[in-house]
C-alpha cells in the first residue's frame, strides 16, 4: 500500500476503534452525533472542493441538501395506495419499485422504493445545479456569493410556500432506507451500529474519490483556476466547463447527504435550506483551511458534533461566529497547516494556497 | 383595477422600497472605497434601532438617534480595526467570511445584551395611525422620513465622494490603491474611515425604519437580503441607482402581490436579482461600457 | 444475638436503598426554541419551566424526589431537536419531555419519542399532534379548531360573512389557515382571500390593500410574529375599517404595544392568563392564573404571555401525574391520560385515552384591547 492511503486507513481505523470503545464503555449513544456530522460533512467536503480548489464561494448549498432530503422525504411518504390504478404507479409496482407496509399509525401506505427516490433526488440536484450555475458561475466574489445566496433563500421560500412540501412543518415519517442484507438504515437504536459504519464508508469512499479527482487532470486545472484564472485559460483550460462541473459535484454530494439526513431523522424540515446552514457550511470549509479535504473533514466532525450535542447551549451560532473569524485572522489557511500538521501529506504542493496572492488584485479593484 | 387602488399600491411599494433603499445606500459606500461587500451591514441598521431604542425613554428623539449613530459608528471603526485592518492582502473570500462571522457575532451580541423581544421607535411625525392622503390612497408620515433620509444621503454622499478632498482620496484608494498610497494618501484610514460612515448610514436608517419595519435582534438579515438585492440590481456602489431600485423593487413587490399569492413575493425579488446578475450585473442604471470595467 | 444483627444490617441496607431512591432526581428533558426564530414562543417557556422546577424543588419536590430540569435550545431547527431529543432519552434517560414549541419540531419528534416509550408533552399547537392519538405524545395549547370556532361563533353575532384571511408562513400559521378554511362552511362564512406572508415581513400595507379590495367584512391574522402589530398599523393607515381578529397568538401585551392606538379593538380568543386579574372571584383558574402571572412577572421583570403558560401546564400536568402514579413511567403515563379537573393556564384539562390535549373550546375566552390592555371581549 502507498503511503498516499495511510490517512484513509487511519480514518478507517479511527471509525471501527471510536465504535469499539462506545461498545466497551457502554456509550453507544455518541455514535448517533457521529452520524449525523458525517452526514454533514458529506456536504462541506463536496463544497470544500468547489471553495478551496475551484475558488468558487456558494451559499446555496444547504438549497441542495435540502433538495435531496425534501426528494427523498416526499417520495417515501407520498401514499400511492389511492393512486393504484395509474399506469406509472402499476408499472413501478410490478418493476419492484415501490414498498407496501403498515405506518406506525396504523395505516397502510405503499410508496416509492428510497433507491428510486435517491436517484431521483441526485438527479434532480444535479440538473438544477447545472441550469443554475450555468449564469451564476460567470460571476465572481461577492457576486457569486449574492447570487448563491438567492438561490438558497428561493429554494427556502418554495419550501415553505408549498403545501405538498408540508410548509413550515416540513415531512416527518419518512421510513428508513432498506439495504441490501435486511438491513436498514435509519434511527432505530438496534440499527445504529450499521447505520454508523453504512455513513462512515460512504464519508471514506467519497475522501477517496476527491483524493483522486484533486490529484488528477481535472484537478490540477481547478487549482490553476483557482490560483489564476486568466493565465489558467490562456494555458487552454476550460474554465467555465471545470467550476461548472465541480459546482454539479458538490451539489450532488449535498443532495446525497441530504437524501440520508432525511432518511436517518425521519424527517426534513425547511431551516436545512435556510441561510444559516449555507453559512455554516461555508464556515466549516473555511475553518478547515479551504483546500484542505482532511481540515475539512476534521472541523466538520468537531464542530456539527459538539453542536448537535447542545454543548454551546444558546451560544451555539455565536461560538461559531467566533471560530470563524479566529481562524479567518490567525491561520487563514487552515488549522493544520498552521501547525504544521500538513506534512502528514505526501505531496504537499499539490495543495493550492487558500487565498493565492494573485487574486489579491480583485479585492483591491473597485469602481469610482 | 381602480385609479385609487393602484395609487395605493404605488405608494405600498414605496413604502417599503424606501426601506430597501435606504438599507442599500449603506452597502455602497464601503464598495465604493474597498470594493467590498460588508455582509454585517444589516446588523448595523439592526444596531442603529436597538440602540436609539434603549435610549429614546432617556432623551428627546433627536438626542437618541444621534447617539445611536454615533455608537454604531464607533462599532464599526473597532470592528474594522479588529477584524480588517491588520490583514495583509485579504483574499476576496476571506473578506466575504469575515464580515459573515461578524454579522453573526453583532446579532449574538444583540440578543445577549438586549433579548428576543421585539421593539420599535415612535413615529417621527404623528401616531401610528396617522396616515397622509393623497389621490384618495393612503401613506404613512415616516416613509417621507425615509425618503428623506435616503435623498438627503445621496446627496451628500455625492457632494462627500465628488468634492471633499478626503472623499476623492477614498475613491482614489478604490480605484488604484498602489498609486493612492503613492500620492501620499493613507489608504488603511480610509478604509476605517468607510466603515464608519458605512455604520453611521446604516444606524441612522435602522432608526428611520424602526416605526414602520420594527426592531428586534434577528431583523439585519432579511434587511440585509434586500438591501443586497436593491443595491445591485441599482448598480453597486451607485447611491442614485440604489434609491432607483429600491423604489422599483417596492413597487414591482407591490403589484406582484395584487395578482399573486403574496408567498411567492420573495421569490420574486430574489429572481430579479439572479437575473440582473446573469444578465447585466453592472446593474440596471449603469452604462455597460463604464461596467465593463469592473470585475465580477 | 446473630439474627438481631442481621435484622439490623438488613434494616440499614434498605434504609440506604430506599433513600437513595429518594435522592435520585426525577430528570425532565425540555427542548424549546430559547434563540432563533421561534423564540417568542420558546423563551417564556424555557422561563417558565425553570422557575415551577425551582419551585417544586424548594417545596421539596415531586412524591419526595427532586426535579432536575435539562433544558436544550433547539432554535427552531428539527434536527438539532432530533439530536437533543435522542440524547435526553438514550443518555439521560429522562422521565418525559417537554416542548417543542413549534409543530414542524413536535411533528419530528412525535414517532420518535412514541418509540422510544417516553413521555412528550408538546407545547405547540397544531392539533396533527395529537391526531391520531400517539400513546406517549400529549399536547397542552388549545386546539387551533376551538381557537377558530369562537372566533366563527363571535363573527355570527355579529353578522360578519365575508372575511379576508392572513397567516404567517409558520408551522403556527399554516395550522391556524387551515382549520378557518376547513370550519368556514359550517358557520356560513365565505373566505374571499387567503394570504401567506414571510414570518420576518417589515411591510403589509400591500398585502391590506388587496384584502380591502375584495370589500370583507373583517380580517382573520393568524401568527405568532410581531406581524401581528404590523398589520394593525398597516391597516390603520391606509384607512381599512373593518373589524380584526387574531389568533391566540396576540397573547402577548408586547404586540398590543407595538401596534399602539392601531390595537384598540383587535378581537382575539385566548387563555384567560391576559385577564386574570378581572375574572370573578369564583372562577376555578383565577388562583392559579394569578400565582403564575404574579411568580413570573416578578421572577422575570417581564409580562406573562400565553406561550410560558404552555410550558407550565405541560409540567403541572406532568407533576400531577407522577404524584398520582409514584415513581413508575408507565403508571405516570396511563395518570397523564387519564387526568381531570386539572386546573392550567390555557384550561381546565380533562384528558383521556383518545384525548391527549383535554381541553375544549371554553378554555378560550374572546378578548378585546381597550385602552391598551387586554379586557374580555364578553364584558364590552
């Protein structure tokens, strides 16, 4: 094995040592936050590889998860029982597309199989992001981080306007997702253990193929851009089509994590499009030193963690607050490196700066 | 529709344009020196409100909102001297962050020091329930305060940006900061000093909005979102096209809602904003050749 | 000799037994929106919960246990109501929960806590809370559907007909908009509008304009935000007449403020907390509405609002129960559901197995504003 896959091992064998010890001091219930950050973090290292290596900010990424989770939430919920005799719902009854069972309250519901629901929400994120950032990615800077936003907030104001999507209460009694193996994957205490390592394998496998794509062709062209996008395209990058393509990934990853918050909680509701989450999102990958997967990974395990475990109380968006303007002021490019963590990476120069100094010119530009 | 009604829902957009514009001259002043985008602007117009409201049961009106100005001033000068000025070379995306994380911090601080509750500043003019008639619709006496206020801004701020000597070197520091430094100016002032005026603008309208749009810690935000939205759909850092836009957006909201169920009104605002951005982010007032040579 | 001594040795190890039984706090959970958007309803109710707790406390507790308060702030956002929840049941392993304060989060909350066999006693109002009854799922604001009946019932003998509705874009909101146009055939009424504005709207002067342009006869408001002072002044400025009805959201004398002479005959239902003061003497809640209003407002240094009186009426219940019922959670619940006569904030509750909520439509009573303080709408 290289030494490039050191980190993944250790993060693989950080996961099984953290379950062994919650098995063996009878703290099993850690591993419920545990979950619920690596269902997050899906999120910010999606948005870490649009932010850090295309230099491309969005604040409308919560939109996407929200996206994600809403698709799987209503497909899992909507009764198709009085809609029986439709051809789609005969066709995908007969395909094994769709589950029949008794709800908690005692009625019987048959709805789409959450695999249909996943593929639906990833490609409902996936072409959305795509019309979308088609005209916002021209855009740069505060520009770009306006126009995300409003995509955010657009998303936010349809969810809570619409009444099939539950307005401000949301979808609740979303089922869990069955995998292969009778096993299923939702917030049942006998299932959490499989819950846990079923989130954790996705996180490494989705480490796994950002590793790859940064150190790969495309990969080196974002950091181009990122570094100097004039010189990128004069070098023959296609820059457009790289931010666009990136921007799809993360969007996609968001959805992702969404389809599985919702499934994990049995329920979304509309504040995961709202503009605190983008914000927060963004504020990890910030925290995390921007082009850095693993400081990303890392702050976001630490910080949606120890928040979903209520340990800042009311002072929960003001610690965050307070992070973040720390880290933005003493060690801009992340916290590792500022300890010099960063030699743990074998290649260390194939990490782009956070903020290159060549882009300092589009601060100092303005109008008269 | 009716003559009347449709006056009446003129002046409903002007109503809460105004509110929009004033919030978005404030955003201007610090692009029009930096060419950045304070993203805690809204949580000095919040500032303005919540302050003048604390001390209003102290002093006469006048007295309250003059201080309320002069303390968010000063918060704005110690946030940009905390926070902004000793960066060597901010990266763009670390300015955007840093005014985030300050927007959140202020609204924080807001609700410890102050509660959740909500609040407001009396009328200026008249009571709640006063209303000026014109053409047999309706307007409330404080949307001619804001109005105003806003139009008194400009004007100001163009003779300030135009005429003084302290002003050109501001925009002088926008324009080429190297060549300012050069000519003698010092541009880290000015910067500081954009924050002041910034955060003086946004608490003198917190405090002329707070009857109409009332005050509580959370409000900056939304304030904020539509300030944004007016101030670049208006052209940024274009005081005039600001109002313009404010006026618009009010008045396009206005009429939305008389056809449509008012839920999708922000959907609305938010839209036009995407577009203008798509399609002419130079704003709707500005030439495009002069546009063209600014970055997005 | 041998025998005596292990009596005495027995004696002793139950003696320590049973007080350490006695010592071990009952521990109850309580997720409310303290920040963030919900917290008007979430902050006075996180209050309240801590002052009855202290009180019970210091008069020695519940069946000789102490009271030990775990207090989350959820603001407003269902996972991290989700997370808390998980955490106060599996980790604390509390005797029940009280809160949310808003129906999006009691809804998530709803199956899990049923599940997981623990107590929750919701205080927000949608009445899909406890519709279909859920074993261990209870609610103590007034049913959204009574609040609507006597407002319908109020429209009646006034002759009213023909109504302009608006609701915030809240869980509160759109529960309240939904229950006026479910009940509206029923009392004649004929809804000629239905708006839906955002919970943090500034203006509304457009959205009474298009209502006054339908030619109602009066408006229904239906929210929790400080919307509910905007529209008043919105209407009163731009010369619209006609009578306004809230929702028992307007319980709170801080939008009467804010609205100014523009609240002045606003006619709302609520709990007769606002008005303890001017009830008869032989009203069976008046002794318990005046404690609570005269513990808090010197507690706190603020007024009382209807929304802290959810969250004591979720623990008197709660209290009440574990009295009836000793230590045991499944006794406690089967007490809970089957309590009457209880005396609370918003109503004399009488629960029952289909009846996790046990209040009726007389548990509102109409109110008016005159002279800027609330007065019984019935006295005028």
């Amino acid at each position: 094995m290289s030494r490039e896959w050191v980190p993944f091992g250790a993060l693989a064998a950080t996961v099984i040592l953290i379950q062994l010890v919650t098995m063996f001091t009878n703290t099993q219930y850690y591993l419920t936050q545990l979950i619920m950050a690596a269902l997050y973090s899906i999120v910010v290292i999606g948005l870490c590889l649009l932010m850090g290596y295309a230099g491309q900010i969005s604040l409308g990424h919560a939109g996407f998860f929200a996206i994600g989770g809403y698709t799987a939430a209503v497909g899992t919920t909507l009764n198709l029982l009085p809609h029986r005799d439709h051809v789609l719902v005969r066709m995908a009854e007969r395909a094994g597309l769709t589950i029949q069972t008794t709800n908690s309250w005692g009625v019987d519901i048959l709805y789409f199989s959450p695999w249909i629901t996943l593929l639906a929400a990833l490609l409902l994120s996936g072409v959305i992001s795509l019309l979308i950032g088609i005209p916002v990615l021209r855009l740069r800077g505060h520009y770009l981080a306006m126009a995300t936003l409003g995509f955010g907030a657009i998303i936010y104001y349809i969810l809570l306007g619409s009444r099939f999507l539950g307005e401000a209460d949301g979808i609740y009694d979303v089922p869990g997702f069955g995998l292969p193996g009778g096993f299923t994957f939702d917030g049942a205490r006998n299932n959490r253990v499989l819950s846990y390592y079923f989130v954790w394998a996705l996180v490494i496998g989705l480490m796994v193929l950002m590793h790859n794509l940064v150190n790969s062709r495309p990969g080196r062209a974002l950091r181009a851009i990122h570094g100097n996008e004039p010189a990128a395209m004069a070098m023959g990058v296609d820059t457009a089509r790289y931010k666009l393509s990136l921007f799809v990934l993360s969007a996609v990853c968001a959805a992702l994590g969404g389809v599985f918050m919702a499934h994990y909680n049995g329920g979304m509701g509309p504040t995961e499009a709202g503009t605190l989450k983008a914000v927060r999102y963004v504020a990890i990958v910030a925290v995390g030193g921007m082009a850095s997967l693993w400081g990303t990974l890392g702050a976001s395990v630490v910080l949606n963690f120890l928040s979903l475990r209520g340990y800042f109380g009311s002072l929960d968006d003001a610690v965050f607050g307070v992070v973040l303007i720390t880290v933005m002021l003493v060690a801009p490019d992340g916290i590792l490196r500022r300890l010099g963590m960063y030699t743990l990476r074998r290649n260390r120069d194939t990490a782009p700066d956070a903020f290159p100094v060549s882009a300092e010119k589009q601060v100092q530009r303005g109008t008269a | 529709m009716s003559s009347e009604l449709i006056i009446q829902y003129i002046l409903s957009g002007v109503t809460s344009g105004s509110v929009y514009a004033i919030v978005a001259i404030g955003f201007n002043i610090i692009y029009n020196t930096t060419g950045i985008i304070n993203f805690a602007q809204g949580e000095f117009v919040m500032l303005g409100g919540m302050i003048a409201i604390s001390l209003v049961p102290f002093m006469p009106l006048p007295m309250a909102v003059a201080l309320a100005v002069v303390i968010t001033a000063a918060v704005g000068a110690l946030a940009q001297i905390a926070f902004i000025r000793w960066l060597k070379r901010p990266h763009v995306l670390q300015l955007i962050i840093i005014t985030i994380g300050l927007s959140i911090l202020l609204r924080e601080a807001a609700l410890h020091i102050w509660d959740e509750k909500v609040r407001s500043l009396p009328y200026f003019t008249g009571t709640v329930v006063t209303s000026v008639r014109i053409f047999g619709a309706y307007v409330s006496p404080q949307v001619f305060w804001v109005l105003g206020v806003c139009g008194a801004a400009v004007v100001l701020l163009s003779l300030f940006f135009g005429r003084t000597l302290i002003g050109q070197a501001m925009r002088a520091c926008s324009a080429d900061p190297l060549a300012a430094t050069l000519c003698g100016i010092n541009q880290k002032n000015m910067v500081t000093l954009s924050f002041v005026i910034s955060a003086a603008l946004g608490a003198l309208a917190g405090c002329v909005v707070s009857p109409i749009t009332q005050t509580h810690y959370e409000c900056g935000t939304p304030l904020a979102i539509k300030g944004f939205t007016v101030a670049i759909v208006g052209g940024l850092g274009n005081s005039t096209g600001a109002v313009a836009a404010g006026l618009l957006l009010g008045i396009i909201e206005a009429f939305s809602i008389s056809i449509m169920p008012m839920a999708y009104k922000d959907i609305i605002a938010i839209s036009i904003l995407l577009a203008v951005l798509s399609y002419r982010p130079t704003g709707l007032f500005v030439r495009r050749e002069v546009g063209a040579l600014k970055e997005f | 000799m041998f025998s005596r001594a292990l009596v005495v040795v027995l004696a002793a190890v139950v003696g320590l037994v049973s007080c350490a039984q006695q010592e071990e706090p009952i521990k109850v959970g309580a997720i409310f929106s303290v920040t963030g958007p919900a917290s008007f309803l979430g902050a006075p109710a996180a209050r309240t919960a801590q002052m009855m707790v202290d009180s019970v406390n210091a008069a020695g507790g519940i069946a000789g246990r102490q009271v030990r308060l775990l207090l989350r702030d959820s603001v407003a956002d269902p996972q991290r109501a989700i997370s808390f929840a998980r955490q106060l049941i599996e980790e604390e392993e509390v005797f029940a929960i009280i809160g949310p304060s808003t129906s999006g989060e009691s809804m998530q909350l709803k199956s899990l806590c049923n599940d997981a066999q623990t107590i929750l006693i919701s205080c927000a109002a949608a009445e899909t809370i406890v519709d279909p009854v859920a074993p261990y799922v209870f609610k103590t604001p007034q049913k959204d559907s009574d609040a609507v009946r006597r407002i319908y019932e109020t429209m009646n003998d006034l002759g009213i007909q023909r109504i302009g509705v608006t609701a915030s874009n809240t869980g509160f909101g759109a529960a309240g908009r939904a229950q006026l146009e479910t009940l509206a055939p029923e009392y004649g009424i004929d809804i000629a509008i239905a708006e839906v504005y955002d919970r943090a709207a500034t203006d509304l002067t457009a959205v009474v304009t298009k209502i006054r342009a339908e030619n109602v006869e009066a408006v229904v408001n239906w929210s929790i935000e400080p919307a509910q002072s905007i529209i008043p002044r919105n209407m009163r400025q731009i010369a619209f007449d006609v009578p306004l009805f809230q929702s028992h959201g307007f319980g709170n004398i801080q939008y009467v403020r804010e609205a100014g002479e523009a609240a002045e005959g606003i006619i709302f239902p609520a709990g007769r907390l606002l008005v303890a003061d001017l009830l008869p003497d032989d009203h069976p809640q008046k002794e318990v509405l005046q404690k609570y209003k005269a513990d808090y407002e010197t507690r706190f240094n603020e007024e009382v609002s209807t929304f802290g009186g959810h969250a004591y009426d979720a623990l008197a219940l709660l209290f009440n129960a574990i009295e009836v019922a000793g230590g045991d959670r499944e006794a406690t619940r089967d007490a809970l559901q089957n309590t009457t006569g209880l005396v609370g904030t918003a109503g004399i509750f009488n629960l029952s197995p289909t009846d996790h909520n046990g209040l009726d439509k007389d548990a509102f009573a109409m109110l008016t504003v005159r002279d800027g303080a609330f007065v019984l709408y019935e006295q005028e």
